[in-house]
C-alpha cells in the first residue's frame, strides 16, 4: 500500500516527490527545486549511475524526515532523528522534551521554511557536499573567449603563437554576412561534388567574414585544454593605393541573428582587423615601391655574357669605384664649399640613405638587373644592394648603399629585415594567423569544410580557381590535415533528427558514455556582456567526444599519415555520403540523416519547371501519376524551389525517355495537358550547365531557360566529366507542405 505523508502544520506547497519501498513522500517547493536542480547537473555530466545514488539520497533523507514526524505526532518529534526544527524559537516542555505548537500562523510559516531549508543542507552534505555548489551555479558561468580587434591584435598574436604550439588541433568557425541568396544555391544532396563547389565558391566570392573564431586544443585522455580567440575582421585600403577594392552581399537573416546576438558592428567597422591575401599582398607591395633588400647571393649566370653586357656591367663598375672613392676621400678632406659639394653629388649621383651614402642604378630589363647584382657580390664586402620595383612590377633601378664596415653592413640589413617584417605584418593583417595555422601543420577542425575552406582560400590565399580538383591540390598545400565534424557525425550511423551543433553534443551525450571534462583559459560571468566566439568551443566539445565514441585516438591522428583523415578523403567520403545534408546555419548548425538515403545517378533526375502555383511535392506526383505510363515506375518528386521540382527514377534509363517523350511530337494524355500549360523538363546536365555557367537567378526555373537558350558549345566542358552518383533523401529536400 503506497501511503502519502503530509505535515499538517507546516507543509509547503508540493511541486515533487521522493519514492522508497511502498512509502511516497511528497517534497516540499525547495527539496523539489533541489531534486530538479540536483538531477539537471548530474545529466550535464553524462552519468545515470550518479542519478540514481541522488534520488536515493533524497529518498531516504525525505524517510526520515517523514518518520521523525509521524512518529512526534502533531507536536513534534520525541525521539529517534534529530528535528529539522530543534534550532527555531518554540516553547520546549523541559519534562517531555517536545515541540509545543506555534502560537501563531506567523511562527507556524517560519518553522516551516526554517525546516525546510535545513533539510536542504542536509541533503547536500550527504550528496557531492562542494560538487554541487558548482555545479548549481553553473549557469550563471559561461566560458570566455578573447575578443581580438585591431587595437589588441600584435599582443594577441603573440600568445596565439604560444598556444598553438602548446597545442594538437586547431577548430576554426567562421560568421559571415551570409551564405546564399536563393533556395537553390544552397549546397544540396542532389548536388554532385563539383556543382556544390561551385556553389560554395559563389557564396565565398560574395560574402564577407566579420568573425574568425580560433582555438588551438589539446586533447589528453578525456581532458580537452582549449585557448579560444574571437578575431574581428573588416577590410579597408590601409595603405591608401586603392587596392583592393573591397565588396560585399549581406544577408539580412545572417545580420538580424548577429545584432540579436549583440555583435557591435560600429567596433567591427572602426577597430575590426584588415587583411590582404597572399596573391593580393604580392600586388600591394609593388604598388607601394619599396625598397627590396636583396639577401641571397646572386649566383653567376650560365649564358655567356654579350658584348653589351660586359660595356654595360664596366660602365657600372667604374661609376661605383669613383662614387666610393669620393665618399671615403671626403671624410679626410676639409670642408668644401657647397658649391663643390653639391656639383660632386650632382656628377656621381651620390644620395643619402637615412645616415648612409648611397647612388641609384638605372637598369632597362631583368637581365640588367642581374649582372649588377653579380657585379656588387664580387666588387666590395661593404656594400649593400636594394631593387626599386615599378609600378608596373617589375624592377626600374638597383639602389647601392655604402656602409662603414662588416659590422655595419650586419647592422643595416637586420635594420632592413626589421622594417620589411614591420611592414609585412601591416600588409597582411590578420592573414598572419593562416599562416601560422599553415605553418603548424596542425590539423584544422572545422564543421562545414567545403564552405569554410572555399571562404578561407578566397580571402587569405589567392582566387578560387574554377575547377574543384586545382581547388583541392591549392588547399592542401596550405592545410595538409582537415576533419570535417559533419563527417565524423555520418560515420556513427544514420541518426535523428540533430539540427545544429549543441543539438549533436545533447545527442552524443545521451546515447554515449563519453566524459569529457573542458578546461579553458580564462571564465567569465554573464553579466559581463556577451561572449562571441563560442561555437569554435562546441566544435572541439563535439570533436572530442566524437573521438571518444569513434575511438579514435589522437597521438596515432598525430604520429601516423595513415590515420589522417586528409582533406581529399574527407571530400570524397563526405560528398559520398551525402555531402550537400550538412546545411548551414547562423549558430554553426549541422544536418544530419533522418532516414536512409538511396543512392541514385544523376543522369536519372530530372527537372521539371512551369507548373501551376501552389503546387506541394505530393500534389505533383499524384498528377504526374495518372499523366503517363512511365510513372506507373517508381519513382519520388521533391521541390527545389517554388519554382522547379526533381523527378528521381529508381530504375536506370526512365528519365531519358520521358525527356524523348516531352519533346515529342506524339505526346498524349493528361502529360500533354502538363505541357501545354506549360510544363518543361530537363536533364542534369542543363542543371550543371546553369551552374558552370554562372545563371545565378532567383528562380532556378529563370536559371535553366537561360541554359536552354546559352550556345551547347559552352557546355562541352561540363559535359566531359565522368557520370556521379548521389544520395537521395527525400526528408532533406525543400518540402513546402511544412512551411
């Protein structure tokens, strides 16, 4: 018999209730706020053991706190537990030892509240005792990410390069103003790996990156140590040469998110850092024209010198031993007039260079150039040699600088190092951090690969090429090792519906035993303002426990090239296996299978455009269905956009003949109805042409009649690559019977 036990004096308004044997107690507002509290912080740590010793731990203290009263009556306790309730001012009987009743209502509440309050210290002694401090406070923490803007860049720089030393991995996460501009141009499963590159590098060629979140890790055992950077990012023409020119598309969904967020557009624009990639940094320089320092060696040329080149390099040789003899003569000599002075300088040249002498050498080509060079390395151990670049790029004069002695010489050129250094780190900003990420040769963790990587190889290397295979050798020489968390989660099996990255952790954390405890460097309390940045921290959460549950072990990542889950694999396996699910979001957000896809060949879709309005994907199949014979096959419809729909047959060679019977002349029944509203088909390849050919419109429908009419000569190129397979999965296809 289960037997309910209530206090009749003191009892509080009953929100739980703690079970034991057959005896149900039901708890008080704080113990049920305790259990809640309790058991909300034990979930956090992944472990069901945990929760069942805290219910039992409340249980019993609620057993013996019911027993204390049922045994006292309704004057208190006489014995056995000690009362919750011996400390308040009540009357005591001195002969009984017993509680007398409260005189009044006032007293009868604060008995009850004082009781109550003790039983919740005696719980959290028996239960973690400091744990639970923690842990209940726990939300009212969250983890710090450095905010890195112009202003506290070069000292952020440097302990950056500490941590990724220190460091394993590498996770980057990028917000940017924006991802695609229409439904269609989204990265789709339908898409074969080529098409969704070439929608990953429009959108990487027309948005812009405010953010740049990064975080060197390690991971040790089921320890994760993460030193997490937020870089602000704005480019401008510091330098004022009117290069490059800089523009963008917003996307006005991408931009409500950030400004909810609390992101300050005013310190990004004003203080945020610029950058230069490393094709754009190559133009700046020459369009600065500075000085060169030459540091190799030339070495003598293999073609044999002309005659005009041994009267040009004698010519040469003579005015610097005459310029050099003046310069160390008139050190000894006394003063000369200016008169003098100045017509010396004018007939040998000679300038200054800061405190030093020096004389410009005119040169007309390359070739010029390089006899100097060779003649300076053999004339003097004294001299300095420096390329004045053109505008042009290329190379008008040889500056010659004299110095003092050896010591000297060392001096000016590590002077000249210093201020090319200085001058470097202006120019490329925050591409810095790329390089010292490349030059790591860390592996870079990400969650989208294809779209971060493309934005990354647009703004911070060179142009994205055309072709996704240059695409591909460019990027891994920069960044050799990539894991791809959205292809990692694929390789646990098809699984629920997980939208966005706390989603997968929620989910990983509860159908697998993985602790994972993360240290990072500094906290920060809420009411501190808001922290950007932290999803960078959720992608190493995720990696982590998704090494944990796929057992792969870090130091084998590390120590052997076959573990490596290079680029390359990771691209193929992830465009294998659906690649175009992992849809983005403004918080990180990741897609992942909600059934089993089926794999089929491009060449068996088919795009159909020009029906009616309002049409649903179901309403279209059940008109295609009774239209024609062909769709009595199986077969599945889905929308791309309001505008165009796929056909997918599920045996080869169906979806030629319906595109021969829709150009046919003898086209009948309820299809030529279809057609004569206006209905019209096309193949994959007109839809990769549209793609190839950069038909960006709103409507794809708009897109692929401008394929239809472009010249079949422009699309022999597309055409040429081998037949691909996809994965289709009508659940994560656009389907407007939801919206």
């Amino acid at each position: 018999m289960t037997t309910n036990l209530e206090r009749s004096t003191c009892a509080g308004p009953v929100r739980g209730s703690a079970t034991w044997g057959q005896t149900k107690c039901l708890l008080p507002e704080p113990i049920a706020e305790l259990e809640c509290s309790l058991l909300e912080s034990i979930d956090e740590l992944g472990c069901s053991l945990l929760k069942s010793i805290a219910k039992r731990v409340i249980a019993g203290t609620m057993r013996a706190h019911a027993t204390n009263w049922r045994g006292s009556g309704a004057n208190g306790p006489s014995c056995g537990l000690t009362d919750p309730t011996e400390n308040l001012p009540h009357d005591v009987d001195a002969e009984t030892k017993t509680v007398k009743p409260p005189k009044n209502p006032a007293e009868a509440t604060k008995a009850k509240i004082a009781g109550e309050r003790k039983m919740v210290a005696m719980i959290r002694s028996r239960l973690f005792c400091t744990k639970i401090s923690q842990n209940s406070n726990q939300h009212r923490l969250q983890w710090s990410v450095k905010q890195v803007t112009k202003s506290n860049f070069n000292e952020s720089l440097q302990e950056f390069r500490s941590h990724l030393s220190s460091s394993d991995f590498v996770a980057i996460f990028l917000q940017k103003t924006g991802s695609f501009s229409s439904a269609w141009h989204r990265v789709s499963s339908f898409d074969t790996p080529e098409v969704a590159y070439l929608k990953a590098r429009r959108a990487a060629e027309r948005f812009q990156i405010l953010q740049f979140a990064v975080c060197p890790f390690t991971i040790s055992g089921s320890k994760v140590t993460a030193h997490p950077y937020n870089f602000h990012l704005f480019p401008r023409d510091e330098f004022s040469i009117g290069m490059p020119s800089f523009s963008f598309s917003c996307q006005t969904s991408y931009l409500t998110a950030m400004a909810q967020q609390g992101f300050d557009f005013n310190a990004c624009i004003y203080d945020g850092i610029s950058y230069l990639s490393r094709a754009q940094e190559l133009v700046a320089k020459v369009k600065l024209g500075n000085a060169i320092a030459v540091h190799d060696v030339m070495k003598p040329s293999s073609t044999p010198p002309s005659v005009a080149d041994m009267i040009f390099v004698e010519r040469v040789k003579l005015r610097i031993k005459n310029w050099k003899k003046a310069c160390t003569d008139s050190s000894g000599r006394m003063k000369d007039e200016a008169l003098i002075k100045s017509l010396r300088k004018l007939v040998l040249g000679s300038e200054q260079y800061g405190s030093r002498p020096c004389m410009t050498i005119d040169v007309c080509s390359e070739r010029q150039v390089q006899l100097v060079l060779e003649m300076l390395a053999e004339f003097s151990d004294d001299l300095v040699a420096l390329k004045i670049p053109t505008k042009g790029g290329g190379i008008q004069a040889v500056r010659v600088v004299l110095t003092d002695s050896k010591e000297d010489k060392s001096r000016f050129e590590r002077e000249l190092q210093n201020v090319e250094e200085e001058q470097n780190k202006k120019i490329r900003g925050f591409r810095e951090v790329i390089d010292l990420i490349s030059a790591s040769q860390k592996p870079v963790v990400s969650h989208n690969s294809l779209n971060d990587f493309s934005v990354i190889h647009s703004k911070f290397i060179s142009p994205l090429p055309f072709k996704m295979d240059e695409f591909l050798i460019s990027l891994r020489s920069v960044f050799p090792h990539i894991f791809d968390v959205n292809h990692l989660m694929k390789r646990i099996g098809p699984l629920e519906n997980v939208t966005s990255i706390p989603a997968a952790i929620a989910y990983l954390k509860n159908r697998f035993f993985a602790p994972i405890d993360m240290e990072v460097s500094q906290r920060a309390f809420l009411n501190e303002g808001k922290v950007h940045g932290q999803t960078v921290l959720r992608i190493c959460y995720l990696f982590a426990k998704l090494c944990y549950v796929l057992r792969i072990t870090p130091g084998a990542i590390q120590s052997s090239d076959d573990n490596v889950t290079s680029l390359l694999d990771g691209y193929g396996n992830a465009f294998k296996s659906c690649f175009g699910n992992s849809h983005e979001s403004v918080d990180g957000g990741i897609r992942i299978w909600t059934k089993s896809p089926r794999k089929v060949g491009c060449e068996d879709l088919v795009f159909l455009w020009g029906f009616r309005d309002r049409l649903s994907a179901g309403m279209l199949k059940s008109l295609l269905q009774g239209s024609h014979d062909i769709f009595s096959e199986e077969f599945d419809v889905c929308l791309v956009d309001k505008s165009c729909a796929i056909v997918a047959f599920m045996q080869p060679n169906l979806s030629q003949t319906l595109l021969d019977i829709m150009n046919s002349e003898g086209i009948s029944g309820s299809l030529r109805e279809l057609v004569s509203e206006g209905l019209r088909a096309a193949g994959y390849e007109t839809y990769k042409k549209a793609c190839s050919l950069g038909l960006w419109e709103v409507d794809l429908a708009s897109s692929l009649e401008k394929a239809f009419a472009a010249p079949d000569c422009s699309s022999q190129s597309v055409s040429e690559t081998k037949p691909s397979e996809i994965y289709w999965c009508s659940d994560l296809m656009i389907n407007f019977d939801d919206l």
